[in-house]
C-alpha cells in the first residue's frame, strides 16, 4: 500500500486505468491461482459485471466469482492490485444455485451475475446446474417481491415526511433519492427487467415499457437530477408515490391489511 509522507499532502488514489484485455489476462491468472490452491473444491470460475459484457470502462473494477464444494468456507475478497479494483466473491455451491433461482426483491441489481459471464474455469459441466436454476428463476412469480418493492417506496415516502416535519433539508433530499431508486426497483419488476451494469441503471430505467404517468421527470425531481424547491420536491414524491401504487395496483395485491398478520 502507498505510504503518505506527510500529513500535509492528500493521498493519491492508487487507480490506474486498465484496458479489457489487461482485466481478461488478470482474470486467468487469478482462476488459475484459485485451482491451484482450493484444488478439486474450485467447482467454476467466472468474471461477471460489466467486463463480462465488455462494458467495463478504464477505472471499471474487475469482479469474479468462484463457487465451491459446501464443504469449503472462503471469505470474500476486494482490494486495488495494481491500480484496479478487484473482487473475488466466493459462493457455497447449494447457496449459490438457491440464489441464482430465488427472485428476491433486488432482483433487478442480482439477476445479471447469474446470466452473464466469461467462464475461467468449469468442472465437469458444473455450469448447467446454474443455467437450470435461472430457468427457474425465469419461471417465477414475482408477485410478493413487487409487494415487498412497493412496502419499500412507502416506507421511504414515510421517510420523507418526517425529514419534512423536522426541517431537514439535508435528510429530506437523501431520503427523496432512496425514494427515486426503490421505485425504480418497482418499475424494474414490473416489467423483469434487470440492470446489466449500474453505470446504465438509469438508462435501462427509462427504457421500460410499463411505467408510472410522468415518470422521468419525478424521477428528476426526486432523485436531484434537476434543481427544485422543497415544496416541489415533496410534491414530487408524493405523486411519484401515486403514480407508481396506480401503476401496480391493477395486478390485484394490496399493501394494507386490517387484520394484524403474524
């Protein structure tokens, strides 16, 4: 690690840019590297996120799974090596082939790890018990992970109210861009869509079919994308949240109950 000789200088960041290719050729080393020490544990290796897809960009981190025998524990890993931010995430076999079929309610930002990858390493075709678990995933109702998504838009108009009530326009302003970014999860079940990079989360965003009426701009308002008053930015969360409730309410589910559910 870079040392700072004085207090009086800022350190510098230690980011370098990194080319594709340079992230691919580290990949290898790092899947050859993990067999060599975890032996016949290793069950596959792949790069996942947005070098998978050849999104990556030159400060892009380099992100890895390695899934392994339930017999083996390993922490997970994320430092600089060189200038490039790598993580090497390790997944127990059983708990990996759940998740990769499990919906969930984030969803949207998990679904991808499991569908696009630039494979390093297989064992015996391990990978097809994966693509099986997606096919499950894709089967799925997502109607109790929208139900949990919309509780969530709630809770963070809740939020927003109280930030009002105490005057806090720092808080208020915070919790509006939570608020933007859990009904954007809405939107992105509504129409099972998932977000290939966080870099085009906001892209892929607009670009659902299904929608809330006015959609972008109290996304705008809400998220701080564009200047408003304080009045203008709680009224935008407020019709944002009817908006997105109106959108959600015609498949039949509601979030109130009368009875006390336990």
């Amino acid at each position: 690690m870079r040392k700072i000789e004085s207090a009086g200088l800022k350190p510098e960041a230690p980011l370098r840019k990194v080319s594709h290719e340079k992230r691919l050729e580290l990949a290898r080393r790092i899947a050859s590297r993990l067999v060599d020490t975890y032996k016949d544990a290793v069950l596959a290796v792949c790069i996942y996120a947005s070098t998978a897809k050849n999104l990556d960009r030159p400060y892009s981190d380099l992100e890895i799974f390695c899934v392994v025998t339930d017999s083996l524990e390993v922490k997970n890993k994320r430092y600089v090596y060189d200038g490039l931010m790598l993580e090497i995430d390790y997944f127990q076999e059983s708990n990996f082939l759940k998740e990769a079929a499990r919906v969930g309610w984030d969803w949207p930002l998990g679904a991808d790890q499991f569908r696009n990858r630039i494979v390093l390493f297989e064992r015996h075709n391990w990978l097809k018990k994966l693509e099986e678990a997606v096919a499950q995933n894709d089967r799925a109702d997502f109607t109790e992970e929208l139900r949990w998504a919309v509780l969530t838009v709630t809770e963070s108009l809740a939020a927003v109210r109280n930030a009002r009530i105490k005057g806090d326009l720092r808080d208020l302003r915070t919790r509006a861009f939570y608020m933007a970014w859990d009904a954007a999860r809405v939107v992105f079940l509504c129409n099972r869509k998932y977000v290939l990079t966080t870099s085009w989360f906001w892209k892929q965003l607009f670009e659902c079919q299904e929608q809330p009426k006015d959609f972008r701009n109290l996304i705008d308002i809400v998220a701080g994308f564009t200047e408003s008053t304080q009045t203008e930015l709680v009224d935008a969360t407020e019709k944002l949240w009817l908006e997105t409730i109106t959108m959600v309410r015609a498949r039949g589910f509601s979030i109130e109950s009368m009875d006390i559910i336990v």
